[in-house]
C-alpha cells in the first residue's frame, strides 16, 4: 500500500508533529508500506520529502528533517488526488500527524474527502466537534455524560470591560477562584494558564484568545488525570485507560513535550475494576456522541476526593511520540503500535469504501 504521511503543519504543535511523525514511520512495517511523506510548512505549503531509504528519522521519534524542496510541491486535486512536480502521486490513503488547527479540525479533512482519498481519523465533522471543546461539551450533556463545568468566552465580549467583569463574577460564584483557562479550539496546552484573582483570569482570558476566538473557563479541578484511547468506526473499542502524573502544577505543554521529567505515565492507571469499566464505557459513549471515527484519546479527571468522573477533552489525531499515552494504552491492552498502525489505516480505508457506496447525485 502507498500511504502519504502528512505532518508539520500551520499549528502551534508543528514541532510535535515531526516527532509523532517519525515515531510511526519507525513504526509502519516497511514489507508492507510505501511512503509518501508529505511536509508542510509553517506557511501552509506542502512539499514532498526525500524517500524513506534516502532520509531515515534514525532510532526512536527524532524528528524528521525537512527540505522543502521548491520543484516538489504538492499540489491537491478535487476528485484526482495528489500531484507534485504536475505529475499525479498515486497514494492508496493519507495519514495525517497533524495535530490542532489546519490539521484536527475537519479543514484538512474536509480537503482530502474534496480529493477523494482515504484518510486516518475522525471525519469533517467528527474532527471539528472533537477540536471545539464548547461544542463537544454541549453534545457530552445532551447525551446525558458528566463534564467538567465551563464557561464559554467569546473574543467579542472579552473586548468589553463591563462583560469581561460580568464573566469573572460568574466564574468566581459558580466554580470560586483558582480557574483553569484555556482556547476552545487549540490542543496540547496551548494558550492554557491558571488564574487566582479577576486580573488574573482577565490575563488568561487575553491569552487564551491569542490562540482562538473562543475561551473556556473551567474550575481548576483537584483530581486525577487519566485518559483513553478509543478506536474504530461503526463499533468502537475502548482500551485499558492510562493516568498522567504530571511534576508540573498541570499537565501544560512543557510537561508534555519539552520536559523530559515534565510527568509520569502509569499504563494501565492504577484504578478499581468498577473504575475502569466506567471509563471505558462513558469514553466509547463519547466517541459516539461527537460523531468519531478511527481514533480518538478520551481525557476524564477524577475527583481526588469524591471520586466523580467527568468528561474533560477528546484528541482526534493524538501524539504518536515514544511518550505519548495514545498507543501506549493500546499496548497495554494487547493491541501492539505496528498493529495499531495497521488497524488506523484499515479503518480509514473502510470508511472511505462506505462513503463512497452512497448516492449523491438523485436519478443517477
């Protein structure tokens, strides 16, 4: 199978992205695949690199090298795939490691189903929902799941100081102060802080919408962290759930990526069977409710002290780097990455053959 690998990207993660992407090209067993892998740049042009047996990422997720090689752009065709050079590139389906805005949000989704390739992941809508943490949230609570409680900020009524004040005295009766702000649509931590005081959280709130048009503020929870990973289309599957033990006061991005002793991951987490049952299960529920497919990684907090389990986030194309929870979870429940990796690409692969067997054009 010819599989285009797309990584890098316009986002704040583009750095992560590189390293996710060589961890799963480490990963892809080179009898079976052959790789097109596809870089794109800061400024959204996409390039096709040197091939795997001239540009090797070497041993565990060292990120890979770029070129940016000018007579190699690559250009999307709707209806006609990919070409680079004006020559067509043939690709039996696309992996996209492209992780927050211009890659998990359903845009780039939306521009290979306008090409007609298959592809890795949730859908358009799926991959939108997934970014937007407003609106995942507000589907969570119409299906009858428990959420970690927000409040939704638009840029708008930040930029009105009698709202602004409106808000932090809602914030301060309904969750008391410290808060947890972060963007609505970003991912890994970006643009996320913590604030003890109105000025404070009025900083944050500025922060946060640096990075979107939209903030939540949350009450900053005491709890445990722990996460799942969930795949499949018509019937997903949930996998032993992993906890986050974070040395940072939260689990931001420095402790994710840039922190080598930023946190501890405890796969399988350290929980009851009743515990984990309902993980799984409120997890698989979620998936399902924000219309996913292929993948996703689930993030619960866990209430230190009553124990209440609430829904947190959901990461449509999560981190594939050696530390990243997502297919460490899949491991641990037997499911190993070069067979996780097979499994993703399967699974896009029939997606695609499903949307493809529907009508679209009435009387034809």
């Amino acid at each position: 199978m010819k599989l285009a690998i797309l990584y890098g990207g316009r986002s704040g993660e583009h750095e992560v992205s590189l390293n996710s992407a060589a961890s799963i090209v480490n990963h892809l067993d080179p009898k079976k695949y052959e790789l097109a892998l596809i870089y794109i740049a800061h400024d959204g042009a996409w390039y096709l690199e040197a091939p795997l047996d001239t540009k090797k990422p070497g041993s565990g997720d060292a990120a890979l090298p770029v070129l940016e090689n000018q007579a190699a752009l690559v250009s999307v065709l709707p209806s006609r795939g990919l070409s680079c050079g004006g020559k067509p590139l043939p690709v039996d389906a696309v992996f996209p490691v492209l992780h927050g805005t211009f890659g998990e949000d359903g845009t780039i989704q939306g521009l290979l189903e306008t090409a007609g390739l298959p592809y890795v992941g949730a859908g358009v809508l799926g991959s939108a929902i997934g970014m937007d943490k407003e609106k995942s949230k507000m589907l969570w609570v119409n299906a009858g799941l428990p959420v970690v409680p927000f409040i939704a900020v638009r840029a708008i009524e930040a930029r009105d100081p009698d709202k602004l004040r409106d808000i932090a005295r809602k914030a301060e009766r309904d969750f008391h102060y410290p808060v947890f702000v972060k963007p609505s649509c970003a991912g890994s931590s970006v643009g996320a802080g913590k604030a003890s005081n109105p000025e404070e959280l009025s900083k944050a709130i500025a922060e946060a919408l640096r990075w979107d048009t939209k903030a939540l503020v949350e009450p900053f929870m005491v709890a445990r962290e722990i996460e799942c990973s969930v795949t499949g289309n018509n019937e997903p599957v949930a996998y032993a759930p992993g906890e986050i033990l974070p040395t940072h006061e939260f689990y931001d991005y420095d402790a994710k990526y840039l922190d080598p002793e930023g946190a501890s991951l405890k796969v399988p987490a350290d929980l009851d069977p009743q515990q984990a049952r309902t993980v799984r299960e409120i997890a698989v529920k979620a998936y399902r409710a924000a219309e996913l497919s292929g993948m996703a990684r689930v993030d619960f907090f866990i209430g230190k002290k009553g124990g209440e389990i609430l829904l947190n986030e959901v990461n449509t194309i999560p981190g594939f780097t050696s530390i990243s929870m997502f297919p460490k979870m899949c491991e641990a429940s037997g499911l190993p990455y070069p067979d996780l990796l097979d499994l993703l690409v399967k699974l896009a692969v029939e997606r695609h053959h499903e949307r493809e067997s529907l009508t679209y054009t009435y009387g034809r």
